[in-house]
C-alpha cells in the first residue's frame, strides 16, 4: 500500500512527533463573499462605462466626418455651378463672331426720284 504525504508547516519530518498540517480547503465566509460580489459588480461597472463611453465616442467622431461630409458636397454642388456658369459665359464670348466690316468693291447710287406703283 502506499503512504500518505503529509505537508506541515514545521521542517520537522521525526516519525512520532504530532505535526500541524496546512489546510487544503478554503472558508469562504459572509464577509468575503460580499467582498467578493462588490468586486465584481465593480468589475463589470467599469467595464460597461469604459465600452459605452468608447461607443460614444465613436459615434461622436462619425457625427463629426458625417457633418463634414456634407458639408463637402454641398461646397461641391456650389462650385460645379460656378463652373458651369463660368463655362457658359465663355461659351457665349466663343461664339458669338466678331462682325468684321468688308471693304466696298462697288458703288451703287440710288436715284432720288421715288418709285411710284
């Protein structure tokens, strides 16, 4: 059969001296145990607040890029209309010709007397 190890306190390993053994169970008593529970409950509180505060602040910064954004297309819409404008003022200057007087070739009098049907 085999033998029973025996962990003492003492340095002491003399066969027939009584010797004090640690204990392998644990008392766990009201005390800790609402020790325990408010440490956890605190655990999981900060926990919670560092999650949500970390969601608020994302969505703070999403807010901020969102707002931008629009802010973004609408200086975009203002300059594609300028550009437009500006383009069809300059469309206008193309195309309308210079009218350029042609030197006269031949003179053609007319009488003064009227023409009577």
């Amino acid at each position: 059969m085999g033998r029973n190890f025996i962990v003492t306190r003492s340095r002491r390993t003399e066969s027939g001296r009584k010797k004090k053994t640690i204990s392998k169970s644990i008392v766990i008593g009201p005390g800790a145990i609402k020790f325990v529970t408010l440490t956890a409950i605190a655990v999981l509180a900060i926990v919670y607040l560092s999650q949500s505060t970390a969601g608020a602040s994302r969505s703070i910064e999403v807010r901020d890029i969102q707002t931008t954004k629009n802010n973004l297309s609408l200086e975009q819409e203002r300059l594609q209309a300028e550009q437009t404008r500006l383009k069809s003022l300059q469309q206008i200057d193309n195309g309308t010709q210079k009218t350029v007087m042609e030197p006269v070739t031949n003179v053609n009098y007319v009488n003064g007397t009227p023409v009577h049907n």
